[in-house]
C-alpha cells in the first residue's frame, strides 16, 4: 500500500504579470540571515577573545594606593625589586638545581597523602627540596602538611598557592585524617602548615587547635610545628593557637620590612606579623617561636640586620634564610641569586645575635628537616630541665651550640694541619 505524504507549496501571489514566490524566497533570506549572524557571531568571539596583556605588570611597578594616600606616591618613579635587579635575564646559579624526586619514601608519602585526600605545602608551593625530605629511610622522611584545603584568600607575589576569595569550606574530618597520616608515617617531628583563610571568622585558628590535640592524642611523642598565618592581626586567635598542645609556634616574616609592601599580599604586614609572634611566646614562654626570611628580593644588609634585631627584641628563637626561587613566569622575578658564602655570613650573624638556631642556605626553607633534627633535640632536652626557668634553659642552649662551633673549628683546624704535615 503506497502512503501519501502532503507536500504545502509556497502561496503564489499574482503581482502584475510577475508572480511572487514569498515563501521560498522568506526561506531563503531567513537562511542566509542566520548564516550571516552566526559568522558575525564567530567573528565577534574571536575579536572579543583576550589576549596577553602587560598592563598588570607596568601596574605592579607603579605605587600603591597606600601610597597615594601616605603621599609617598610622588616621590616613587619604580618598583624598588625593579630598581634593584641587574640582571633581568640572570640564569640559575649551579648550587640551586636540585636531583627530580624518587625512590620509595617518596611514593610511598605521596600515596598516602593521595588516599587520605591531605595536601601539602612541598607540592603545592614547588619546594625544590621535596626529593631530600620525602626521599631516604621512611622514619627519617619529612611532610609538611597543609591544612584548610589548598586554596589561600591572599595573593602574595612570591607564591604558587592557588587563590580565590571564597575557598571551599574546611573539612570537618581532616583533623582526624591528618592525625591518622602522622601515626602511620612514625615521625618524630612534623610540620603543619595552612593556607590564610581570611574568609573564616577565626582564620581557621580552632580547626587548627583541634588538629594539634588529635596528634598528640594518638602519638603523644610526636613534636609539632604549626606555621600559622596572621589571622588578620587578630591576636585572640594567635592566643588559641599557641595555648594547644603545640611545641614550635612558627610564623613567617618572609622579608624585611621596606619590601613587604611589594612582596606580600596588603593584608599582610610586618608589624602585624612581628606581633603574631610576640603574642605567642608572651601567651606560652616554653614554646619554640620560629619565623623564615627569604633573600633574593635586593634587601640591604643594613634591612636585613635590622630584621634581626627586631626578631630578638620579641625573644623570637629561631629564623632560616632561603633563596627566593620564582615558581613560574607569572610571578615576581628574582633580583639577585645570593651566594653560599652570603647566607653563611647569616647564619653567623643570627647565632651571635642569640638565637637558639639558625638553618641559613640558598636551598634552606621554614620547614626544612636540618633544622627540625636540632629543634628536636632542643625540646626534649627542655623536658628533662623541667626546674630551669625558660631563660636558664636558652643560655645553656646557646653556650651548647657555641661550645659545639668552637669544636667543630678546632677538628677543622686540626684536619688542616694532620693533612698540611701529611703533604710535607
């Protein structure tokens, strides 16, 4: 059986001897519109499409609105990193290129991390470091971890930490898997960090609290370290943070004060920073304070000295020196590659000053496992002086150290000689 299909022909309209076939040529224009609108549509996408611009750079260097308003606008003509950098194009120095991470602690950490959804500072801020640390024998293995999810509120110059106002909210359960991470790894020492999460009431002071007790809860002998944020200059919530079961209150400085303005976020002062740590060895005085300074930045000596000096006047007890390394092309430039010789001289310098310790090296950061060895050693020995007052425990620590430079100069010139008469 055939079927039928009903097929409507265009209305013809008689016009004079011409006829008008309106619905084929309707058709036909609403086609060709709609084939002109697309193509304008794709043209428009393409013009409309962003391209590099170098506008927030020339930004970058001019002054702030900070500086509009103090009135120091009109005597700034460049960026000071500008003003200070020689070498725009200066390749890596030879004692910064580090091995690529292996072997078995190494995935072994990573795994872990993976399963028990927890990041850390070693990935996300690219620590050239993360092969040494995670690398060797498991109980010797270091992990900075990062809580508050790996999202900050700020954005710093010198930093790879993605940044959005508002992050995810905490995980309620990674105080407990964070504590489960730290038991199976059997460490000694561990380090905690966080991301600033200024969108949270307390700064994530009580998540942070929290964390600390579950730890000592499952492994009591564990020593931890917090690098904390500023928590806006709200001192009640350094206060929290240093009144938990905590062993080493770190905040970190990151540069002298004349640079912080162009290296950290606005929200982030010098003052403000210097005031974190003086609260928390007021609130706690057997606590280890700790703060790092990075060098690279075109800091003076006389800003760097000056640094230091503020650091003792708040009885900070430890401070490391690292180079800054730029992590990618979006961020600020490195003005200068400080030698080894240089952040020896540091270290020097910060030891005569009276602090406890100094870890000082083009590769050193706040967290790096040389100086954890010693922080450790200096808190357990704390313990067992449990009559000495807190002041009668730093000078005995400080003659130790002094007592063991002055041996390892005298084995060193003895090695000299025992091989300048074995040449003879």
């Amino acid at each position: 059986m055939l079927s039928t299909r009903v097929v409507r022909l265009p209305k013809v309209i008689s016009g004079g001897n011409k006829p008008l076939t309106r619905g084929l040529a309707s058709l036909s224009d609403e086609n060709s519109l709609n084939e002109a609108n697309s193509t304008d549509l794709a043209g428009l996408k393409r013009k409309t499409k962003r391209r590099p611009t170098k506008l927030a750079d020339e930004l970058k260097t001019g002054p702030s609105f900070a500086d509009f308003v103090n009135g120091k606008a009109k005597d700034m003509l460049v960026d000071p990193l500008e003003l200070a950098r020689n070498d725009p194009n200066a390749r890596l120095p030879s004692w910064l290129k580090t091995q690529i991470p292996k072997g078995k602690s190494f995935h072994h950490l990573k795994s872990d991390l993976k399963e028990l959804k927890l990041s850390t500072v070693c990935e996300e801020a690219k620590c050239p470091n993360i092969g040494e640390c995670w690398g060797g024998k498991k109980s010797e293995a270091t992990a900075t971890i990062m809580l508050m999810g790996d999202t900050c509120t700020r954005g710093c110059r010198f930093c790879s930490v993605k940044t959005n106002r508002n992050p995810a909210p905490p995980d309620p359960n990674e105080p407990e898997n964070t504590a489960e991470a730290i038991s199976r790894w059997g460490l000694g020492y561990v380090v905690l960090t966080t991301v600033d999460r200024d969108d949270l009431p307390d700064g994530g002071a009580h998540h942070l609290a929290s964390t600390i007790t579950k730890i000592k809860e499952k492994a009591p002998q564990i020593l931890v370290e917090c690098l904390s944020g500023d928590f806006r200059g709200n001192l009640e919530m350094a206060k929290v943070l240093a009144s938990s079961p905590l062993d080493v209150f770190a905040h970190n400085l990151e540069t002298v004060e004349d640079l912080t303005p162009h290296i950290r976020d606005r929200r982030a002062t010098y003052r403000q920073s210097l005031s974190v740590l003086r609260t928390a060895k007021e609130t706690n005085p057997r606590l280890v304070t700790k703060t790092s300074l990075m060098l690279g930045f075109g800091e003076t000596d006389d800003q760097i000295l000056q640094t230091l000096h503020d650091l003792r006047n708040i009885s900070c007890d430890v401070v490391t020196f690292g180079q800054y390394m730029r992590p990618t092309k979006r961020h600020m430039k490195v003005v200068e590659y400080v030698t080894p010789s240089k952040f020896d001289y540091w270290r020097d310098k910060a030891l005569e000053m009276g602090f406890l310790y100094c870890a000082s090296g083009p590769l050193v950061r706040s967290s790096y496992k040389a100086g954890e060895a010693f922080i450790e050693n200096v808190i357990k020995k704390r313990r067992t002086n449990v009559g000495a007052t807190v002041e009668q425990q730093h000078d005995k620590e400080n003659n130790n150290l002094l007592l063991s430079k002055e041996d390892e100069k005298t084995t060193r010139r003895r090695s000299i000689s025992n091989l300048s008469q074995h040449i003879d």
